[in-house]
C-alpha cells in the first residue's frame, strides 16, 4: 500500500470520449491583447535592432534618453545594454516623483533618420507596455566620447 498524496483511491480507465480537456482563459485576456503582446516582440526587436546593429550610413554618436516612473522602468528590461540611474523630477504642479533615466549611445545618420524612427518606435511601444501619459524620449548629439571612436 502506497503512502502520501491519493493513497489508496482506486484509478478509473477513461474512455476517449472522457478525454476532452475544458480550459478557460483568464477573463482580462482578449484576443487584442494576445495581437499586442506579439507586437511588443516585435517592436522590441525593431528597437534593439536600430540601437545595436549599425544602420548603413550612421556615423554620428547620439545619446538616447529615456525617462519614465521607477515602478514602470522593468518594462525596458528588454534593452540590451543601458546606463540608467535614479532621479527625482518635478514639473508643473504635480508632487515629486522618483524616475529611471535611460541612456544608449548608438549611431545616428546626418538626417537623424535613426533618432527619429526609434522616437516614434519608443511611442508605440509606450502605449502597449508601460501607458505613460507621455513617455520622454530625447536624442542628444555627442560631440566627444571615450567610447565610441
């Protein structure tokens, strides 16, 4: 006789017409969300992509900046090398709040064609993930470095 969990209860062959396994999705997924989780892959892959995989005729060194609440900053956990720290950001009325800053260098063309397509990529990803009221996204040019030469 067997001891622990379900001893002695008897197995009951099922026929194959028992066998119908009944699940039940999670009543907040819809399948809008399941279209956008594989959109935020995508555009995920777009974003690194543009950041770490140099574009033809990017020469410029660019800083990006990305700003946003501490509690919403794991959302760009998916980026594959930043700096970030924390910082404290008043504006307007509203109280003190605590945020992440992100920073990337990467390359840029002369007619910032890469800054501007991971601006808008950023946005879009804003409002799939993290729901920012508005998502600080900035590039900055970079006159000298130590790290890129």
């Amino acid at each position: 006789m067997t001891k622990g969990k379900g001893a002695g209860r008897k197995v009951i062959p099922m026929k194959d017409s028992d066998a119908t396994l009944k699940l039940k999705m999670p009543k907040k997924v819809t399948p809008a969300d399941i279209k956008s989780s594989k959109d935020i892959y995508v555009l995920q892959d777009k974003i690194n992509s543009l950041i770490f995989d140099r574009q033809k005729g990017a020469v410029d060194p660019e800083m990006l900046r990305i700003v946003i609440l501490n509690e919403k900053a794991y959302h760009f956990r998916f980026l594959k090398g930043y700096t970030k720290w924390k910082a404290i950001g008043t504006w307007e009325t509203y109280p003190d709040e605590t945020n992440t800053v992100i920073e990337i260098m990467y390359r840029d063309t002369e007619d910032e064609r890469v800054g501007i397509e991971l601006v808008k990529l950023l946005e879009q990803y804003n409002e799939l993930t993290s729901k920012e009221d508005k998502l600080f996204v900035a590039t900055y040019p970079i006159e000298e470095t130590s790290l890129y030469t």
